[in-house]
C-alpha cells in the first residue's frame, strides 16, 4: 500500500507518523504555541527528527465549538506557513488540513503534497475536482454538520453502518472523478460522543473493507482525557495507549502531537510482526 507524495512513493505497509503543527490561536492543545518563524521552525524540526514522514498543518481549528475563519484569514495564516517550511526544509512532506478547495489549490501550488479534508469534499463541492487536478493524495474524514454545530449531529441508528456508508459513498465520487489516491479518517471526535468514538475504535479493522490506507486521529483527545479525568496536557499516556491500540486494527498513519512517543509505538510493534 503507497501513496504517490509528489512523486514519491510512501510505503505504508509500515504505518507513518504525520506530526501535527496548529498555527491557529484556540486550538484545544497547542494553540497559539507557534506563532513566529523560530517557534514554527524549531517544532518542525523536531517532529522530522523525531520520525515524521508527514507534517499536517492547520490554519482553521476544528475544536467542538470553534469560531468562523474567512478563507481569506486562512490563508493568510496558512501560505507563509508554507512557504517557510518549503524553504528550510526542501524535502518536507507537508499535508494541508482545510476544507476549502481555494485553499488546497493555492497550499498545492506552493509545494504542499496532500490535503486533509474533515468535510470529505461536502463542505466545498470544488474540492474533490481540485484534487483531481492536482492529483495528491487526498484524506477523507467523517463529519456532520460543521466544527461549530457537529455535536449537535451525534445520532445515529447504527454508527458503523452509517459511517462505513459515509465513506463507500465518498470513495465512489472521488473514483469518478480519478481520485485513487485516497485515506480513510473516521472522525474521532467529529459528531461522535465519548462512547461512539469508543465503539468505532473497538472496530476499526472493519474500515480495512474500503480498501484504502486509515489514518487515526486521536492524539491527546476528549475522548481520552474525558475518560481518564485529566486534562489534553495530560493525555499523553493515554493517547500512547490507544495510537499502540489502532496499530493492531490496521492504522496505517498516526496524526500524532508527539512525533517520537508515536514512532515509538509503531517500532515496538513492528517488532511483533
């Protein structure tokens, strides 16, 4: 199982970690934590050292409850962002988390090599053609409604049906339109409650049936340190745990704050193997 990163083949049959960098100012662990070029750059730094093989950036929070960002503000946050790092370092692998295909075209034309989408392409109907055009690869997660009013959509008649739904759907527009290249994010956190994030862990393996790579999205989550009665600042442990958890159900990338503890979890197991 590869992906084609502007013209390089990934292989992911030994699963990757993707280190997170929020360059907004309320997101729910670090926000507002880089913010000037040496704080950017000594964080990117680490994480590439640490074993990222992707760093996923993000202008637009997707917290519960988060506030409005214009395109035109996230982009500004974002493409300098871009820029910097492309510059200091040239081979970095960098994954755009928005929803807005104006967005993703300009992140890609500046030197990005995948978009991270939380809508799938719902949000912005021109973002599935964009990709297409671009022809990056392409992460689809589950949501419903917006970050601002998704927990208020948490009912479901049967979640893994629905979900799995969600995605077959997905997926076949995105093949018509050309799109191959796709990775499959169920949405922890994203209109889900504490306990429906637990029952799509518990089956995980079940998105293996969609035939594409699955990158897990939980570091340092609600769900986890709502379960444990701490804090994001004290979910590490915790989020250690369960990233060690979805490597025995199949997941192929780890969206992951702390680059070396996640690494760490993929070495171990491979050592299982």
């Amino acid at each position: 199982m590869t992906l084609n990163c502007k013209g390089i083949l990934i292989d992911l049959t030994i699963p990757k970690v993707m280190g997170i960098l929020n360059i907004t100012p309320d997101s729910f662990y670090d926000g507002g934590r880089y913010k000037n070029e040496k704080t950017i750059l000594s964080q990117v730094e680490k994480m590439l050292n640490e074993g990222a093989t992707f760093i996923d950036v993000g202008a637009y929070s997707s917290r519960p409850g988060a506030d409005f960002v214009s395109e035109i503000e996230e982009l500004k946050r974002l493409l300098p962002v871009v820029q910097l790092l492309l510059r200091n370092f040239p081979d970095i692998l960098l994954s755009i988390d928005t929803f807005r295909s104006k967005v993703a075209k300009e992140s890609l034309e500046a030197g990005a090599a995948i978009i991270n989408d939380i809508s799938a392409g719902i949000q912005d109907g021109e973002m599935l053609p964009t990709i297409a055009k671009y022809k990056a690869p392409y992460v689809m997660m589950h949501m419903r409604g917006t970050p601002k009013t998704m927990q208020q959509h948490t009912q479901y008649d049967d979640l893994l049906i629905e979900v799995l739904s969600f995605f077959s759907e997905r997926i076949a527009v995105a093949n018509t339109l050309g799109l191959h290249d796709l990775i499959i994010d169920p949405g922890f956190g994203f209109a889900k409650t504490l306990e429906q994030n637990y029952e799509l862990l518990q089956h995980l393996d079940r998105f293996k049936t969609l035939g594409h790579p699955l990158l897990v999205g939980i570091s340092r989550k609600s769900m986890i340190y709502k379960a444990l009665g701490t804090s994001a600042q004290g979910a590490l442990n915790g989020s250690t745990a369960l990233h060690t958890y979805t490597l025995t159900k199949g997941a192929n990338i780890l969206r992951a704050h702390d680059v070396k503890e996640a690494r760490e979890c993929v070495q171990l197991m491979q050592r299982l193997i």
